[in-house]
DNA sequence: GTAGACATGTAACGCGTTACATGATTGT
DNA sequence: ACAATCATGTAACGCGTTACATGTCTAC
C-alpha cells in the first residue's frame, strides 16, 4: 500500500513514465526507496483505473521505444495529502547489522572491528553522495519558501546525512569498546 | 532468511520455546523487530531438521501447557558467528515519514505542524522506553568486558537512542520551517 | 462467566526482490 | 559481434503481517 503513495509523490511533482519512476527511484532515492519494475507498471495501471493518475499521451522520440507519460490527477493529489497527514504506527529500524551487533560477544574481535570498519566506510559513502545531493539541490533553490518541492527533498536528504553521521559515530564506539 | 539469524541470535543466550521468543522480540525489541508465530514455529522445526537447533526438552510444569524448549547447537552457533561476519549491502531507511516529508510542500503548514509534533512524542516514547532498558542493563552487567552478552544488547539499544534524538532533532528542525 | 496470559500451531494475503521476455538503438 | 541504455511489461518466489484455530489456567 506504500509504493502507491511513492509514485504518487514524485507524480506531483512532474509527469513522469513508469521508466523514469523507476530510475528516480533507484538512482536519486536508492538508499531511502526502491522498487521494480514490476511494481511499477501494474501499479500505474490500477492507479489509472481507480482515476488517480491519467495518461497524458505517449511520446514518440524519433527511433525510440513510446514513453507513456502519467500525471497525477486532483483525486490523485487528495489521495496523497490524505495520507501524508495521516497518522499511523512508527516505523520499526529494521537493520540487519544491528542484529549482528547484537552477537558481537560471540565473535573474534579482530575480525569484528574489520566488519564495523567496513561499515562504517560504506556509510561513509552514502554520506558523501548524500552531501553532493544537497549542495546540488540548493544551487537549484530560489525561494526560501517551504511550499518549494526542492526545499523538501533537501529536508529528506538531510535526515539521511545526520542518520549517516550517526551510523558512523556508532561504528567508532563499537570499535573502541571491542 | 533473516529471521532465522534472529532466532537462533536469541538461542546462543539461553534456551527458549517458541512462545518466549515471540515474547522477547515483540516486547523487548519491539521498536526494533517483530515475528508472528507463523514464522517462529516452522522456522524452529525447520531449523531442528537442519541440525542448527535441537530440542532439549518438553518442560512439563503443573497445570500449564507443554512448553518445548529449544537451544542451539555447535553447528547453529557457528552458523550465527558466519552470518554475524558476513558483508552484505547496506540496508535501505525505509522510513513511511521520511515520504510524508517528501511532499510537506504540498498540505497545509498548521495541520503538518501538528503531525510533526505528534510524529516527535511518539519517538520521545521510544527514546523514554530505550532510556530505562539501558539503566535497567547496566546494573546487570558485572564485567566490563567485550564477551558479554548485556553489552552487546546495550550498544544495540544506545543505537536506539541516538536514532530516536536525532529523528526528534529533524522534526524540530521541519517544524521551524514550515 | 468472561477476559487475559500461556502455549503451539495453520491459513491467507500482500508486498518486495530477482529474474525473465521483448525489442530498438547506440557505442566499443 | 557484444554490451549498454532506453522502454514496457510478466512470472516466480520468499518473507512478513493479520487473522484464525485450539486448549488450559488465573484473576476479576
């Protein structure tokens, strides 16, 4: 029931096919979403059957595969509004490397501060990416409004900088108490 | 295939029925993993096929259900101590919020102010509940030292706790914004 | 007598992941 | 010739969630 609702945020947001759903997806949002495209497609098709979104033609590109380009309706949007304002239950941090922390007093330490080393590395990464995200966002921001869509993805972004932050100082802990 | 690693993450502690591993994960983990019975009782019987648990006895206790009493085996335990070194991709924040903020651009700024704050004492709850788990652990641990089990499971929850003050930091920070 | 904890399971459903299928064009 | 990108889809599988089924005992 979720995915729903992420086609439907980036639909607000500009007319789109179920490809470049898909790439924004996976390319822009990779560590926060992802989905296949066989979730796409169907949910595109139920979503213009129950009148949330529309066909807005199909482009033709001369020697291209047709684009089918969807935007989101007004009922569309109301669905999305609804649901962003609704509450429900908190997320659980399902993370399987807290899991593995969880058994830390079972392993070989050297071994284990190697594991938390890469880790933390990894996340490093994602830290920078998500860093370069920013500063590229706000060259694109003119307004300091909040009714601004960049304003937003900035917002999201940055969770995801101080989670990775977080990810690392965590890892450093760890090591020194091993 | 996670949720054996769960299980038997439980079992290297101390031997445990079905029922009480359901029990910890739900209660005491709860903000972190869940599993249904659906998952526990097969997974336990396929498990004890595959010679990682074995069945140490039906413990019969006077006007009380059978409780069948699991531990794990050396070929369980080295299972776990592989797994816990093993790399794998960095989980993904799959975070129903983080969406919903992706499209605050879009509702009304009173009425996001008031989710943000809802969103926020849900998470000082968590933060709360984590808090007294820790001070509750750390009068149970004598050693301090890297093999013990209480440690493992504190560092897990402090995660917990930084996870919860940052999320509590970024809603703060969004509602200034709007 | 009725609700809730204890205890073990099964059934049904939906979501997400990986892989497959098709087909054109562009670059090496 | 071969791989990669663009573009739309389908199939198969596994995991996780909710709900159901059964039965005893304790507390109100």
């Amino acid at each position: 029931m979720s995915i729903r609702y992420a086609l439907l945020s980036l639909l607000a947001r500009e007319p789109l096919s179920g490809y470049d759903i898909k790439q924004q997806m996976n390319d822009r949002f990779g560590p926060f979403w992802k989905v296949g495209s066989n979730q796409v497609y169907p949910e595109l098709a139920k979503m213009e059957g129950e009148g949330l979104v529309k066909l807005q033609g199909i482009e033709q590109q001369a020697n291209r595969p047709a684009r089918k380009l969807y935007e989101i309706t007004e009922a569309g949007r109301d669905a999305l509004i609804q649901w962003t304002l609704e509450s429900g239950e908190l997320e659980r941090i399902r993370d399987d490397f807290l899991l593995k922390a969880y058994n830390i007093w079972l392993v070989d330490p050297e071994r284990m501060i190697g594991r938390l080393e890469e880790i933390k590395r990894q996340h490093e990464e994602r830290l920078a990416a998500y860093e370069k995200k920013v500063a590229e966002l706000e060259t694109m921001l003119t307004t300091a409004d909040s009714r601004d869509p960049i304003a937003a993805t900035i917002s999201v972004v940055e969770f995801g900088i101080r989670y990775e932050r977080l990810y690392m100082d965590w890892c450093d802990r760890l090591i020194k108490k091993m």
